[in-house]
C-alpha cells in the first residue's frame, strides 16, 4: 500500500488520470446496466409472470402482419382452451382528469373485463378488486393515484372529483403495478356490454392465464380451433371464411417475453438489437478501462523493477510481491469503483437522468448490479496487474538493480498491442456515433411528404363535433393562420392505426383508414397525383395513396371501391403517416370522410391541425390559438396544444434515448482512450529522454523530435482503422434494420471517423511529448 501511495505522488496525473478513466468506466457501466436491467426484466415484477400470455394474431388484415388485438367474443371463448384458467381483455379509453382543489390531476383510464386484474396479478390494498362494482360509477385506482389525491392509499368509499365537476366513487385500491410491465397504474372501469359478442370488432388486448408448462404450440392451435368454430358458427362454412382462417395464425407469449420478443410493436417497444447493443457498450467500455489500467501497470513496471527486486533481496518470496501487486490493482479498482457509484447517487436526483436511462440509478435500487461491477472490479483488478506482477518479480534481482528496462522490446510491443486494441474500439465506436447521427437527421429532416413545419395540434377529443365549424372559422380568422382542418390522428407519430378490410369474393382490400375533414390536405401540403381532392360537400368518399393504388390497381377513380362501397375520388402521394420504423411507400392507406353510411361511428376527427404562416411569430400565434380553445372549453381543461415537431420527439423517444446512450457511452470509452495514449507516451517519453537529449545535442528540431514520436503512431491507426471499419459497418446495418425508412450508411462516414480518432490521438501524443522535447538536453542527461 506505501508503494501505491508513492507511485501516486511521483506520478500524480497519470496516476489520477488512470483513476479517472476506471471511474468513467464504472459510471456508465452502472447507468446502461440500470436501464439493461429494466428492459431484460420487463414484466418479471407481475405475480406469476411466467403463466400469463398475450394473444396475438397474425393474418387478420394480410398474412405478414401480427396484431395484439382480439374481438370481444374470439377472448370470451378462449376460455374453452383446456390449457387456459382465466381470459383477461382491456383497451385503452383515454384520459381522465381529477380535479384536486383547483389543480389538475391527469390518470389513463381503461375499460376492462371482470377477471382482468385478477389474471394480471393485481394486489388489492383497500376495498374490492371486482370491475363489476364500476359500472354504476365506480372507478378502481393504483395506490400512486390515491396518495396523489387524498395523501393515503386506504379510500375505498370516497369520491374523487372529475374536472367536469361530476364525482366518481373508488370501489377498489390496487398496489401500483411496476413501471417496467405492460400493465399501467390507470384508471379501470368495467366494460359492461360494449360489443359483447361482437366478433368484428378488434379492440382489445387479450391475456390468459394458463397451467403450469403449457405448450405454446398446442395453445396455439387450440385458440386457431376455437376462432375457426366461432367464425363457422356467427358466418357459415364460406370459401370467404376458409381462406381467412388458412392464413390466420396465433401466438401466444410469457410475459417475460413479450416486450423483447413480442409481434406487436406499438406495444412492445423493446428491441433485441438495441437490447445487445447497449450490452455490448457495456463490455467495451469496461474492457477499454482494464485495457488502460493495465497498459498504465506495464508501463510502470520499468519504474518499480528496482523498488520491488530489492525487496527480494531483502527476503520477500516473488509470490507474495505478486499478491501484493494485484492487491493494489484491486484497491485502485474498488476505490475507482466506489466513487462512480457515489457519482451515480448524486446523478440520480438529477431530473434529467431519465433522458438517458429508464432504470432508477439509485443505489438502494440495484444491490445485484452494484454486486455484479464489483465482482468485475476485482478481476479487473487482478487480470490488468497480473502480466506486470510477474514481469517485474521474473528478474535476478542483482540484474534488475541494474540498468533501465523501460525500452524492453517485448514491454514495449505488448503495450503498442494493447493501444491498438483501444484505437480499434475507438474506431467502431465512432463510426456508429456518425451512423446514428445522420439517423437522428434522417428521422427529422427526410421528406415526410407534407409539410411537418409550422403545423399546432391539439386532441380536442372533449369537444362535440357541432362546435368544429365555429372553432375553425374562429381560429382562421386569427393573422397569420393559414388553414385549420381536423384529422383522425396524429400524421408520422404513431404505428397504430384503424385498419379496414374491405371487399367482396372477387377482391378483397386491407388498408389503413384515416377519417379526416376536407381540408386536411390542403393543411397539410399533401398532393393530388390523380383525380381531385375533397370538397366542402363531399362525404361517404375515399382520397388513396400511391401504395394503395399500385396494390390494387383495378381501384377507378370517380367509382365506388367495390360493389355499394364509397367513392374513390383521387389518389395524393405517398407520405409519412407511421414512424421510420414503418415503409410508408408500402403501406396501403385512405384518406375518408365519414356520411350517413358511417353517421352511427360518431365523430373520428377529433385532432386539431392549425397551419401557420412561416414568417409568423409563432410563439405569439400559439397563444393565440390557446386563448380561441378558452372560450370553447369552458367546462373542461384546455387541450395541450404543441408543434408537431415536439410530437415526433416525443414519438421516437426511445430511439432518441438509445442514441443518446450511446453517443456518450462513446465519449466516455474515446475519452478513456485518449488517458490511456496519454499515459502511455507519457511514460514513453520518460524513458526516451536521453535519447531525445542526444538528438536535439546533434542538431535535431523540436519538430524533428515530435515526428519521430508521433510516427510510430501511423502504422497502429491505419491497421486499427481497417479492422474497425467491418466492424462498425455491420453493427450500423444490423441497427438500421430496425427502421423500414433508414439513411444510408455513407462512404464518406469512414474516412471522417478516421481523421477524427487520428488527429485526436496524434494532437494528444504531441500535447505530451512537447515538454520533453522542449527541455535543455543538458537537464535531461545529467539527470539520466
């Protein structure tokens, strides 16, 4: 321990600078790991995880598509399954708003079916978890919402005050449901009888609860027996009905799996790629710190041959010498490591933190990680120290006492080794850091096929459809408000949309259906390729786009759809109405204005879209939008109005998340990289500087000596160059598949990321070497 202590007083910024590299190291080790753990443990804190399944079906619109959502009949029946216990169906209703002493208190509300939290494991805190009780104006709450409210958790029996003034009874308290599970801590209400035995309508969410080892393949052709029953017994043994049932597939998932593993991907949101990805910058960023840690302990092994060969002299066992070498290995790793998880304490009240990661970093929160990085110190600890230990302990101590082995060969090839390992990393790292850049740009600056700009949306879902007339002359008549029109949703920010299937024996088509008013193009910028647009008189009609069109070309414009179906009246042009990660080019879509045929549906166009001038002030404008929403909503809370800019960040937040981790996981790793170069040419130097003296006493210039130095870095770049660039090639590809609509990955990226690492490592090598080659030659010999 006194020579570690000594070593880091005669070498205070290498030392700290080797320390600080293990502290980044463990930093962002710890961070990713608590969002790793997050997402790999989804769902792990529902009771009985294991025996509850989701349903999906594949084939309900086209045979290559899966979806999540079942008609209300298909879930009643999978009760005959023999594997199944319990059938549990939810979908999402909206947004409730509770009005707590003139504040606003905002909850999710979903209508449920009776057994729904007893198959999602819900555990009662206060009052009954019977759904049943809500029909008459119950609500059952997560125990957050009640401490929100009322400041405890046992108020079976009160009432809550909704923003509209109307009260709601609690009839039952659930235990908040863990942040990481597919289940919200929502509002649930009962679904009393809407659609009930209806198999059309595919709305709900459908989880079962089976026995013990169920085999998923035999529940899933047992659920395949039960729809096909149900289909013959509601519409009969038609060839329509067997081609629909030959293409009709089901799966069936653990909880545990699904939100890595899962077909739908509105729901989950976890990705297998991203998931080992962060791993994998997990590992780099350790293995890039013990790189350091131990090419700084073999660059120090020259210093100590003297200090450590006289102790054998003086009767210390080489065994024993080693011991202790690794013993302060391990230290510095420990301490290293202590101090990040102080770092992460502190991060953790940050507000911010939840940018970057959706575990909680606190350090009560993750005693298996903490654990987990410690064990990983202490080999850290004794892998990087292990080479040197016994380097140093290997030499007749009457010859170690003599001479300066700091050139050593072999020492100095294992370390050049080591280094290019780190550039290698460096490189890989950069070149995906350029990849997901111009993603991040090609997400937000690509062609979307309209004009995403200027554009305020608001989800005025409260307001009653009579009042949208009043409401967009009101707004147009504000300066510098160019068009007003209402949508069924939100263009680009969603994957999940109302499908059709439409058609009859002779043609059958599947499409994505968008109720919108007749200006909704015209806001929007969309063009007309063929046909006409909408008119103020036009209902009952279909505008297509370009997709839909190719894929079923006998479409005439000006005709029906098919048979008695509405009109086709113009086909506009492909654009954006998923996220990247579907191909909008591919995807069949119609635009439609709902009549008398769909009078009974109610009002589907309840998203505002207000296009502003470009050279308006818009801040100014949308406060004046704001205000026109007052006097409209005068028994309800205002709707947020936002760009819709701001809604497409907030659409790809999870990708914009996994960017940002690793952008500065790359720092990090680049910055303990650089530490490491830094280290090493320091202590190079040291041992060249006779050899410098001598060449400046024989006429060579500081430059002549910096070029001799930082040359023997050429040679290392260029070959860590080329076998990081395949490496970051395949890894940028295999992210990129995650997205249907991607940037390319460009030639030029490479040569960049090249120039980058490079003039980084060359600038820190001369940074290093100046103040030995700037020294008197004198100073330097006499000392030598």
């Amino acid at each position: 321990m006194k020579s570690l202590l000594y070593l880091f007083r005669c070498y205070k910024l290498a030392s700290s600078l080797n320390l600080i590299g293990l502290v980044l190291a463990f930093l962002g080790s710890y961070i990713l790991l608590t969002h790793i753990s997050f997402i790999g443990r989804f769902n792990h804190g529902i009771n009985d995880y294991e025996n509850i399944r989701r349903v999906y079906i594949g084939g309900i619109m086209e045979e290559d598509t899966w979806s999540s959502s079942c008609s209300r009949l298909l879930a009643d029946n999978f009760n005959k399954c023999p594997q199944v216990e319990s059938v549990g169906y939810m979908r999402r209703y909206g947004e409730i708003q509770f009005d707590k002493d003139g504040s606003t208190i905002t909850s999710l509300e979903y209508l449920i079916s009776d057994d729904m939290l007893q198959v999602a494991g819900a555990e009662l805190v206060d009052g009954t978890l019977d759904v049943s009780k809500t029909i008459d104006g119950g609500v059952i709450i997560p125990s957050s919402l009640a401490e929100k409210y009322f400041g405890e958790a046992m108020v079976a029996g009160k009432s809550m005050k909704l923003s509209t003034g109307v009260e709601r009874t609690i009839v039952g308290v659930y235990k908040d449901f863990p942040l990481n599970s597919n289940f919200a801590n929502a509002v649930y209400i009962s679904l009393g009888k809407e659609n009930e035995g209806n198999l059309n309508n595919y709305n709900y969410n459908v989880y079962i609860r089976t026995n013990n080892n169920v085999e998923e393949s035999a529940l899933n052709s047992a659920m395949k027996k039960i729809l096909s029953d149900t289909m013959v017994s509601v519409y009969g043994e038609s060839n329509q009905v067997k081609d629909y049932l030959k293409r009709i597939r089901f799966s069936s998932l653990s909880l545990d799996k699904t939100y890595l593993n899962g077909h739908d991907p509105e729901i989950d949101r976890g990705n297998k790629t991203v998931y080992y990805i962060l791993w994998l910058a997990v590992i780099l960023l350790l293995l890039v710190a013990f790189i350091n840690f131990a090419n700084f302990s073999m660059a120090q092994a020259p210093i100590r041959l003297r200090s450590i060969n006289t102790r054998k002299v003086m009767g210390e066992n080489s065994l024993s010498l080693r011991m202790q070498l690794m013993g302060e290995g391990i230290i510095v790793c420990l301490c290293a490591f202590a101090v990040s998880l102080l770092l992460s304490e502190c991060i953790s009240k940050w507000a911010y933190i939840k940018e970057y990661t959706l575990g909680d970093v606190a350090i009560l929160a993750n005693p298996d990680i903490i654990l987990i990085l410690a064990v990983t110190g202490i080999i850290v600890g004794i892998l990087a120290t292990m080479y040197s230990a016994r380097y140093i302990t290997s030499f007749q101590p009457a010859l170690a006492l003599k001479g300066n082995y700091g050139l050593n060969p072999q020492g100095r090839i294992l370390r050049q080794v080591i280094v290019d390992m780190q550039l290698v990393m460096a490189f890989v790292m950069v070149i995906f850091v350029s990849v997901i850049y111009c993603q991040r740009h090609f997400i937000y600056n690509s062609d979307y096929g309209y004009n995403k700009d200027e554009v305020l949306i608001a989800d005025i879902i409260e307001l009653p459809s009579v009042q949208y007339g009043a409401l967009r002359s009101e707004l147009e008549k504000i300066n510098g408000v160019e068009s007003v029109s209402f949508s069924f949703g939100i263009l680009g920010a969603d994957d999940q949309h109302m499908r059709w299937s439409r058609g009859n024996d002779d043609e059958q088509y599947c499409f994505v259906a968008w109720p919108v008013d007749w200006k909704m193009l015209r806001t929007m910028g969309i063009d007309i390729i063929e046909g006409r647009d909408f008119k103020e008189t036009d209902s009952d009609v279909y505008i297509i786009n370009e997709a839909m069109k190719k894929k079923y070309p006998k479409i005439e414009m000006g005709k029906p759809l098919y048979d008695s179906d509405l009109t086709v009246l113009g086909v506009c042009n492909n654009f954006r109405a998923s996220t990247v990660r579907v191909d909008s080019n591919e995807e069949p879509l119609a635009f439609v204005i709902f009549g008398e045929k769909y009078a009974d549906w109610g009002n589907k166009t309840n998203v505002l879209y207000v296009r502003l001038n470009a050279n308006a002030d818009k801040k100014a404008l949308r406060k004046k939008v704001c205000q026109t929403l007052v006097s409209f909503y005068k028994d309800h809370p205002i709707p947020d109005v936002k760009f819709m800019d701001e809604i497409l960040e907030l659409a790809y937040k999870d990708e914009m998340r996994f960017m940002t981790q690793i952008e500065i996981s790359t720092i990090l790793a680049f910055l303990i990289t650089i530490i490491g170069v830094f280290c090493l040419t320091m202590f190079e130097t040291e041992y060249r500087r006779k050899e410098i003296a001598i060449r400046k006493v024989m006429g060579s210039s500081v430059s002549e000596v910096l070029s001799l130095i930082t040359r023997r870095y050429a040679l290392p770049l260029i070959l860590s160059f080329v076998m990081a660039a395949p490496i970051g090639y395949y890894i940028s590809e295999q992210w990129l598949q995650n997205f249907a609509e991607h940037t390319p990955i460009y030639w030029w990226l490479f040569p960049v990321a090249f120039l980058v690492v490079s003039t980084v490592v060359i600038l820190t090598v001369i940074i290093q070497c100046w103040r030995v080659a700037t020294m008197n030659p004198t100073e330097s010999i006499k000392t030598e």
